[in-house]
C-alpha cells in the first residue's frame, strides 16, 4: 500500500499486492454465506469453503509492509507524518462517506447513520467493517520506527529468536480453548490465560504477539529469501498451504454453531492462518513476470491497491444483492460478486487518484 521508488520496485510485490487486495474483496463477499450458518448449509459451506481460502490476506499485506518499511532511517517525527497521513485521513473520510452510501441504499436510519459518523473514532462500525485494518496499521505505523534500530543492528539468529517466540503466541488461541477442557476455571469469571484477567488485558506474551510478528516476517523473509528453486518452492509451500486450509476450513465448520469460538479457527494470528501466509508469500516471491508493460501496469494497479480496499466494501453488498436474484449456487456468486466487485472499485479508485489532493482520500 505505499508508494515506494519506481526505480526501487520489487515487481513481484506488485502483483502480490494486487492479488491479496483482490482476494480481501472476495473474503467480504463470503460474508453473507458465512453469516447464514443457521439458514442454509449449502450457502454456509460455500462462503466457509472460499472464506477460508481467503485467510492469509491480511497477513500478507502487513508483511508487505515489513517488506517496504522496514527498517526505516526516516526520524520517527517525518516517518509518522509522511506515512500516517496516508492512513488517517482516508480513515476519517471514508468513516464518514460510507455511512450516507448504506442511509441512501435504504439499510440504515437516519438515526444510525449519525450514530456511526459520532463514534468512528472508537473504532469501525456496521458500515465500516474492512476499516478495522487501519486502526490496526495505524498502531503497526507508530511502532516501526521504535523497532527500526533493532532491525538494522539484528542479525538473522537475532531475528529467528523472535519470529520463534512470536511462533509460540500463534498456538495460544487453542491454548484458551484446551484450558477449561482440563479444568482451567479462569480468575472471577475471566477465562483470560497467562496472566489476563479483568484488570489485565496484557497477557505474558502481548509484546511479542499479534500482527507484530507478520511485520518482522515479512522483512526476514525478503532480506533472507529461500534458496529454492520454483519447483522445490511449490512442493513445499503448495502442501504447506494445503494443510494450513484443511485445518481452517474443518476447524471452522466444525464449531459452527459455538459463537465464542466460531473465529477462533479463522484469527489471523494463530497456527493455521501463519502456514497459509507463510506458504503464499514464499510463492508470491517466485513471480518473474518479464514483459515491462505488465509490469508498468501492475505498477499503477498496485497503487491503487489501498484505494480499491478503501472503497469496495459498500459494492459488495449492492452487487451481493443483485447477483443473488440470478438463481445460480452460492459457490458460483461469491466469485462472481468479488470479480465485479473489484472492478468497479479499480476504476472507482482510478478516478479519484485523478483529483487533486487525491492521497488524503485514498492514500
């Protein structure tokens, strides 16, 4: 999502970009299938099925950044002004837009509409879900150039020592639901493990948790990229992946009807999501596309990457409500509503990189 050096592209970067956006679109189309687990089983298995599929997007996208940003020897006061512009403003514009987009398409009062443009700065709302992303990238900002010294004085042991910690964190979602199995009875009705309770929130392994870690990844991953071939890194990453989706996908449907731990299967920071990321983004780094005006198009496309997440949101649900009346199986319309969706947001967001003043809309 930034617009880094032409001269300094990493082309494959572009098209990681473009593809993880398209596949963030495609997740929010499975929203509605997922959401009727209790109506329809075909419709519940289709969006799980593709939903799944779409996991490892988000994590991408910040190891994309850890990619790009880190480290950086920018001084924390022009890093924050030049990088968080991007992100605030288009949050508090966009926070405010979409609201009218749902008032005038007739799904939300008059009433709720003023309540969500009063409380966006608490955090996302019914019409602003895919903007919960920013409030997280906003706290992923503030801590690069803290952590930015630390990397470039790193070595690579000093890297995996932290990325193996970070490993023992994924596995914790699963540790809080084995806890009360072998008689865990949590602290005054909190069922928080290792050391969160109602007056803590910050468990043993809070600073070294969470996004962070894809961050760190994504940066160790490109400075010490794998020495494998294309053919070894498909027969790794592609069983790797596989494994990844078997587990989220059975994990999931299988406490379908257990709201505490319906999204448990689907964190992005637990076990299963990581191989997904992880397979996907070591593939992601074998693309060599050769042809410069692909390339130049995947450039400018890229670009508008955080433009096309920044705007879809609401065409999902009107394109969702007219591919729905086709008569066609659910399978077929999460694909086709993503595709169209993601197109009229490309040229949505082409548009407005026209205008002047364009990156306080769109980055």
């Amino acid at each position: 999502m930034q617009k880094e050096l032409l001269s300094e592209r990493i082309h494959w970067l572009d098209f990681a970009r473009i593809l993880a956006c398209f596949v963030v679109v495609l997740a929010h189309s499975c929203d509605f299938y997922v959401a009727a687990f209790e109506e329809s089983p075909v419709d519940f298995l289709s969006g799980s099925a593709w939903g799944t599929l779409t996991r490892a997007c988000v994590p991408l996208f910040v190891m994309f950044s850890g990619v790009l940003l880190l480290p950086t020897s920018q001084p924390a006061p022009v890093f924050y002004k030049r990088r968080l512009s991007k992100i605030v403003f288009p949050l508090i514009f966009w926070s405010l837009i979409t609201p009218f987009f749902y008032y005038f398409y007739g799904m939300f009062s008059w009433e709720q509409t003023c309540r969500y443009l009063i409380t966006f700065p608490f955090g996302f709302n019914l019409a602003t879900i895919p903007l919960w992303y920013l409030y997280m990238l906003v706290g992923l900002y503030l801590f690069i150039p803290i952590i930015s010294p630390w990397i470039r004085s790193a070595t690579k042991k000093d890297l995996e020592l932290f990325l193996k910690i970070w490993g023992i964190s994924l596995f914790l979602p699963y540790l809080q639901l084995l806890a009360p199995v072998v008689g865990y009875e949590g602290n005054f009705g909190n069922m928080g493990i290792l050391g969160v309770c109602d007056w803590n929130a910050i468990g043993m392994f809070y600073y070294t948790s969470g996004f962070l870690g894809y961050l760190v990844l994504g940066y160790y991953m490109n400075k010490y990229p794998f020495n494998w071939s294309v053919k070894k890194t498909i027969f790794i990453s592609v069983p790797v992946f596989l494994l990844g989706y078997i587990i989220t996908f059975l994990g999931f449907i299988s406490v379908e009807k257990n709201y505490s731990a319906l999204e448990i299967i689907w964190y992005f920071t637990n076990i299963n999501v990581f191989l997904m990321t992880f397979a996907a983004f070591a593939m992601l780094q074998k693309v060599h596309i050769q042809n410069e005006r692909v390339n130049i198009w995947l450039r400018q496309a890229a670009i508008l990457s955080f433009g096309i997440y920044l705007v879809h949101f609401f065409f999902v649900q009107y394109i969702h409500d007219w591919v729905c009346q086709w008569g066609i199986a659910p399978y077929f319309q999460i694909p086709i509503i993503a595709i169209l969706a993601f197109i009229i947001s490309y040229v949505i967001a082409w548009v407005l990189s026209k205008l002047p003043k364009s990156r306080y809309l769109i980055g």
